[in-house]
C-alpha cells in the first residue's frame, strides 16, 4: 500500500517563512515524479513545483521563486520550503506521487500524479 505522510508548519505571518515534509512509502515501481500542489476552495489543484526521478525541478511561474523542493530521492522524501509569504498563498497543500512518465511540462498537472498525501491547510496571517 502506497502511503504519503505530510508533516512541517502550516501557520504563518505574511513575510514569514514554511517548510513542509512529505515521505512517500510502499511502491512496487518507480516514481517518475514528486511534487507539491495547493488548492483554494472552490478551485482546481494547482501545481506549484514537483522533481522528477532524473532530478529535473519545475516550478510554477506563479510563486516567483519563492518555493523550492529539496529531496531525498533514496529515502523518497520530498521538502517544500517557502519563503516571503503571502496571503494569496494560503491554501490546502498536498503532496503527490506520479509513476507514469508524461511530458515534463506536464508535472505540474494534478492529472498527471496517482497517489496524494492527506493535506494541509496553510494559513497566512497579516
């Protein structure tokens, strides 16, 4: 059984910075894929960066190079480390597991992963 476990911070003050853990365990295959995503209610999911196998990064555009993914690839675990944050980035966050290899411009799309952490939602304070 594929399990993702989530842990780190989840409250913080706008400017302030997060850090978040994901420990993925259980596969029969290889991943071809990490990443982290967010949702806001009432929207999609929304990658906002992800590591493939081979150690090629993608972040989305949209966090401006505030957010990077160190990992542990041998110990399949991924980091999410945030800096100078937002109010626009309060969401729900989730790590994700993908085992089918796609484009790499498709990493980023909640469609392209098969196994999800249980979430959590972080909240930015003004």
């Amino acid at each position: 059984q594929v399990l993702l476990v989530e842990s780190g911070g989840g409250r913080v003050q706008a400017g302030g910075s997060l850090s978040r853990s994901c420990v993925a365990s259980g596969f029969r295959e290889n991943w071809s894929s990490m990443g982290w995503f967010r949702r806001v209610a009432g929207k999609g999911r929304e990658g906002v960066a992800a590591i493939l196998s081979e150690g090629r990064i993608s972040c989305a555009a949209s966090v401006n190079g505030r957010f990077t993914v160190p990992n542990d690839k041998a110990k399949n675990t991924l980091f999410l480390h945030i800096n100078n944050l937002n109010p626009e980035d309060a969401a729900m966050y989730y790590c994700a597991v993908a085992i089918a290899w796609t484009d790499p411009e498709r990493y980023l799309a909640a469609y392209s992963y098969k196994y999800w952490g249980q979430g959590t939602q972080v909240t930015v304070s003004s």
